[in-house]
C-alpha cells in the first residue's frame, strides 16, 4: 500500500471516529501515528504543541503535520482532506435529518452516552501527553500554574503560552 493510500485510510478512519472534537481525538491519532511507525511519542507531542498553537482545528492541523512529514505536500493534502471528509460528509447528512430526530428519547439518550466517552478520551489524552511532557519538576510546575491560572483567573490561553514558552527557555 502506498503512503499516500496508508494516509488516506488512516486519517479518514480518525475523522469518521473523532466524535468529540479535536481533544478527544488525541489519544486515537498518538496510537494511529506510532503504531504506524510515523513518529515517536516525543515528536507526537511537539507537534501537537505546534497543532495547539496554529490556528484550525487540532485533528486537521495534527492531519497536516503527518502526512508533510510521511509524504511530503502531497501527503499533507491527502492527510487533511482525508481527515476533514468524514466530518463533511456527516455534518450534511445530520443537517438534512437532525431536526427530525433530535427530541426523540432515543437520540437524546444517544447523547446521553456519548458525552461521557467524550470526557474519557479527553483525560486519555491528557494522561498520554502527560506521560511524555511531564519530565521533571519544573514542567509540573508549569502545568500546574497554568491549570490554576485558568481555572480560577480564567487567563486567555495565548498568555498561557507564550508565558509556559518564556519558562520552557529560561528552565529546559
């Protein structure tokens, strides 16, 4: 199989799957990626810290970054599109029906269920990328104070990361 059909069947599969939005797609995409030998756990991360702070969605950006990586632009075209199509494809289906099914009981609970398998693959991700971020005491403390810092001071994530990036150059 050529890299470009491996990028096409590997990220559609991702974006069919990816409910739950881009965080909750994380954890999928890290096993996809290794599992296929594409990068390491590390280079996973530097570039989901690149994905996080580019603008666009995280599974689109993290789609892009692979395939350039694997095959080149036209790796990157086939990742992306294959990625986004899934979505395109349900979106219109689910803008032709869902207002004929939403406020059944079955669809409700439909919903009912899915939203804690959301915040699963949330804390999944979080842990994985955990796992290989956290390296010494000093990005605990950085995850930490930014945890913090959002949650009780609401600060913007922009001043969190350019704040976690001044520390990671006067600390790593």
């Amino acid at each position: 199989m050529t890299i470009l059909l491996e990028l096409f069947t590997s990220f559609f599969t991702i974006g069919f799957f990816a409910y739950g939005g881009g965080y909750a797609v994380i954890s999928f995409l890290q096993q996809e990626v290794e599992r296929r030998g594409w990068m390491s756990a590390e280079r996973f991360v530097d570039f989901l810290v690149i994905a996080q702070s580019t603008p666009g969605p995280i599974a689109i950006n993290m789609a892009t970054f692979v395939g350039y990586q694997t095959g080149g632009i036209a790796g990157a075209l086939v990742a992306t599109v294959a990625v986004a199509l899934p979505g395109m494809i349900l979106i219109t289906l689910l803008a032709l029906f869902f207002f004929h099914f939403y406020e059944r009981p079955a669809s409700q609970a439909m919903f009912h269920g899915l939203r804690p398998v959301v915040v699963g693959l949330i804390a999944a991700a979080a842990w994985q990328i955990g796992r290989v971020s956290i390296i010494n005491w000093a990005a605990v403390g950085i995850a930490g104070v930014s945890c913090l810092l959002i949650a009780k001071w609401n600060v913007h994530p922009v001043v969190l990361v350019l704040g976690s990036a001044i520390a990671g150059i006067l600390f790593f």
